[in-house]
C-alpha cells in the first residue's frame, strides 16, 4: 500500500504576515523609489555677472539633463542679448570639457549666436559656459532667449523639455 501524504492546510496567521509584509515592502519601495516623484526638469542657468577683478563674467549651467547628459548647446543668431555690455570684449570658454567652436556678439549679423561641444563626455550637470565681458555702465546684463536655444545629449537627442532660470551673484 502506498502511503499518501496529505497536505497540512496554510496557517492564515502566517499567510496574513507574509502579505502584511510584502505589502510594506512594496509601500516602502514606493516612497523611496520614483513611483510618486516626478522627475526633475532639466534647465539651464545662467547666474548673473560677477565683476571679477576688471573683468565681467557670467557661468552658465545644467541640471538634470538626460540621456546620458548634455553633449552640445547652440544658441541660434539673435539669442543672446546684452545690456551694458562692450559686445566687443565679449568672450565664451568652455568648462567642465566644453569647447566653443563659434561665437558671435558683435555687428554685422549674426549676432549673439555660439556653439559649444563636449567632444569626450556628456554631463548631466555643472558648468558649461563662461562668458568674460567688459561692461559700458553700472549693471551689465547678459541674456538668453530660450527659444533659439538648443540643447543636444550624448544620444543625439535633442532636450525639449527644461526650464531656463537666472540666478544670483553667489559663488
């Protein structure tokens, strides 16, 4: 005769635990996770001009940019304007790799246009940017339009969504 084994019935104490459990962890992960969080939007800042020593500067940064972080920037004719700014000073220098392959401040057009390229490693954010300037009156200004600026990732994907901001001369 073959002996049959019944099977001992589930002890709902324990079935309840472990469900109890299963779902703190999945609540837990949850709130740490990105589940709820939305994702940061990418931007672009430009801090305000800091007078460094006789010279003018302004840094421009970035945050968050995905696909595996920005690789190149163009700034199309006509968007970077300026207030008390002597255009013929003006000058870009790339950082954190950035390398600016043209630019242009002064008349005739183009006006106020740069292209600027990472050729080794994409960055998701930091410094990008510097433009060095000598100003013509109290409280120079440089701004950008963003809708003649555009960001490029590592992928060859152009960023569509982020947010230009300015902020102060903080170091």
């Amino acid at each position: 005769m073959i002996a049959r084994r019944i099977p001992k019935q589930a002890n709902p104490r324990l079935a309840s635990f472990a469900l109890l459990l299963v779902g703190l962890v999945v609540f837990l992960s949850a709130c740490s996770g990105s589940w709820f969080t939305p994702e940061e939007e990418a931007g672009l800042i430009v801090r305000a001009p800091m007078l460094v020593g006789e010279t003018w500067e302004v840094v421009i940064s970035v945050a968050n940019i995905p696909h595996g972080g920005l690789a190149g920037i163009h700034i199309d004719q006509g968007g970077i304007t300026t207030e008390n700014v002597d255009e013929s000073t003006m000058a870009a220098s790339g950082m954190n790799g950035f390398v600016v392959t043209a630019q242009d401040y002064t008349d005739p057009e183009p006006k106020g246009t740069l292209i600027a390229v990472n050729p080794s490693e994409a960055i998701t954010g930091g410094k990008i940017l510097k433009f060095t300037f000598q100003a013509t009156g109290e409280n120079p200004v440089v701004t950008l339009d963003k809708s003649k600026v555009t960001l490029s990732t590592d992928l060859g994907i152009f960023v569509t969504s982020w947010e230009l901001s300015t902020t102060g001369n903080t170091p």
